[in-house]
C-alpha cells in the first residue's frame, strides 16, 4: 500500500513538474482578465486574430551601453499572447565586445542558443556537491543547451559584436539574476548572513549590496 501510494505520488509530482499540456488548440492570453489562474486567462477564441500570435522587432539590435555590456530583448506570453499555455519563448542577445550576461538561472525553462553573429563563451554549473563547469566557445551557428534551473552565463570573446537567439521550454522561463537576487533583493538579506555565506568581511557585503 505505501509503496502504491509513493508510486502515485511520484507520478503526480511527474506530471506537474512542467507546464501543462494544453486542452484546446490555443488559449491567447487575456488582457483583460477577471480571475487569477496558473498562467493567464483565455481570451475569447472568436475574438483571436493573427496579431495575438505575432511580434516583431527582433532584427533590431539591442543597447549594450551599459556595466556589463549585453541586452536582452525577452518575446514570451507577456509580448505574444498567442503563447500563453504553449511551453514556448524566445529572446534575443546582444553583446558588445567582451560583454556578458551574467550568471543567472531561468527557474522554469531550459534554455536552447544559437549564435548568429560573433564568438560566445558560454557554460553553466552542475548542482551540488560537484559544481562543475560546463563551458564552450561558440561561433556562429553554433548550438548550445543549459538544462532548467542551472546557473549559467555568456561572455563574447571577440573584439566584434556579438548576437545570438536563444528558445525556452516555457511561456514565462522566469529570470534570477545571481548577483541582483545575492546583493540586489528588497529589502536586503543581512549582511550577517551574506558576510557567512560568501565568507568575507560585512564591509565588501556592504559594497556589493550598493552596487546591486
Ligand atoms: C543606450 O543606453 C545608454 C545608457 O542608458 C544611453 O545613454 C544611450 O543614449 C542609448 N543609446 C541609444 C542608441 O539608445
């Protein structure tokens, strides 16, 4: 009997551990909507046209002048509706020579790269006890995978621009910043727990939550 009950258990968490398959051909997203749900509301099918489905923008290169030299044009159900319920994103990468986009995690997608134009060095880390780094240079045209929930990064490694288009197993993959989450939340984590977690002086703590 226990062992049945398990065996239901882990067949539940299975099936709940990744968006949902959709039950209709579509449920564009609502702008408008009356109830909260695991996602958003459908909009009403006969009120859907083509334009719920579409966006455009992605060949216009994104604004790297800033500290860490790359930008991000996110396209997921909050710039298609027509993607609510789908298991689908994408965004487009831009980097400036040497740029990167710093460690983070997509806490509900994996994440599928390809260069178009440029040299990345990309990688991710394993979880716990091994930490190892996973790490590659890409060129143009070159394909790269980082699994749901691992820590990873992108650095161009060119004195070029670099521009790359990466797909998402989620409508909304969510994005946690390492640094912003670590140093930048609101309100702050005390620099007691951080200064014993990062095992440095309150006062270095201190600099990285003002920069954050
Ligand atoms: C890019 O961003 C920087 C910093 O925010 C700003 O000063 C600059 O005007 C922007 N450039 C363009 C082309 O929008």
């Amino acid at each position: 009997m226990l062992f049945f009950s398990l065996a239901i258990l882990t067949i539940s968490s299975l099936a709940f551990a990744y968006e949902p398959s959709p039950l209709q051909d579509f449920c564009v997203a609502d702008s408008k909507p009356s109830a909260r749900v695991n996602g958003l509301a459908c909009k009403d099918p006969k009120m859907v046209e083509a334009n719920d489905f579409f966006f455009s923008g992605l060949h216009m290169a994104g604004n790297t002048s800033n500290a860490v030299g790359s930008s991000i044009k996110p396209v997921n159900a909050a710039q298609i509706p027509g993607l609510n319920t789908l298991g689908v994103a994408m965004v487009r990468l831009d980097f400036a020579p040497w740029g990167i986009n710093p460690p983070h995690t997509h806490p509900r997608a994996s994440e599928i790269l390809t260069v178009l134009e440029g040299t990345l060095e990309v990688g991710f880390v394993t979880s716990n006890p091994e930490n190892r780094l996973i790490t590659k240079v890409l060129n143009k045209g070159d394909v790269f995978v980082f699994p749901v929930g691992l820590v990873h990064f992108q650095r161009n490694v060119g004195n070029c621009n670099a521009v790359a288009i990466a797909a998402f197993s989620s409508q909304n993959p969510g994005l946690m910043g390492v640094a912003s989450a670590v140093f930048g939340s609101n309100p702050p984590i005390s620099s007691d727990v951080l200064s014993k977690a990062f095992q440095v002086d309150k006062k270095i703590v201190e600099q990285l939550q003002w920069k954050f």
